[in-house]
C-alpha cells in the first residue's frame, strides 16, 4: 500500500505517543519513561497547539512520526520551526518513510512562512545514520546543541 502522512489532532496523542516513546526508548537504550505520561503529555501538546505532529501510515498502519513546533530568532530572520522528534518503526527504514515526513514539514513549515527547519541531532557517533540521513536530506552541521535542566 502507498504511504500517507496525515497532521496529527489531539484524538491521535496515543498513536503519537506510543511511536515517540518508541524513539525515547532507543535513545535511552531501554530506559524511556513510562508508556502513559509520554502520551498524556503529547495529548496536552496537541490540544494547546504546542506541537505539530504528522504520522505516516502504511495502510492502516502507524509507521513513523515527526513533531516539530515553532520558534523564534533574529539569527533565523523571525520564525522557523525546530523538529522534536522522528522516528520511524526500524520494520519501516531505509523505505522512504523519514523523507516524506520531512517533506510534509518543509511544505507545512512554508505555508506558515518560516525559511528553515532545525533538528538536533542525537550524540555522535552513536547515531551517526541520523546524522548522514539528515545531511542528505539537506541539513547543514551548525555545531552541538547543550540543555540545561531546570
């Protein structure tokens, strides 16, 4: 079956949730949070409109998905969009699945008028297909990106 991609509502947060927390828990090696308040969090995200969420679907069925929300910087020109999460089922890579839900936040992000997208990537070089997977899809290395907790 053809692969669609579809913008996520708030009825959605449990298919949302359920595939990022599948991307939170191979980034931690097994250690993600708990399954339920990674999606009552996403519900939460979705219904104030915090987030954007698209998922991809082979037929029926959910096989990826990316969220991207919406930022601001003088250095960006004004507003872009900065990408949360992507993550595909790993029965689903190298098909094609990532690209088209990076095509769907390019055209989103331009309909709203924003001139770029960012994405950190996972630490290197652990993740280093993200990071080649990203740069062919056109993303430039602008250095590492810190966080500090409150």
């Amino acid at each position: 079956m053809p692969l669609s991609i579809f913008q996520a509502t708030p009825t959605d947060a449990e298919t949302l949730g359920e595939l990022v927390h599948g991307l939170l828990n191979e980034l931690s090696d097994g250690e993600a949070p708990d399954l339920l308040p990674v999606i009552q969090t996403t519900r939460e995200l979705l219904e104030a409109q915090a987030i954007t969420g698209f998922l991809a679907f082979d037929g029926d069925a959910a096989v990826g998905a990316l969220t991207l929300h919406r930022c601001a910087a003088i250095y960006a020109g004004g507003h872009f969009g900065e990408i949360s999460e992507l993550f595909v089922l790993p029965s689903h890579r190298s098909a094609g699945v990532a690209a088209a839900l990076l095509d769907q936040a390019r055209s989103y992000g331009r309909s709203l008028g924003w001139h770029r997208l960012e994405v950190g990537a996972p630490p290197q070089p652990d993740w280093a297909r993200t990071l080649a997977f990203y740069e062919r899809e056109g993303f430039q290395i602008t250095g590492p990106r810190l966080r500090h907790l409150l």
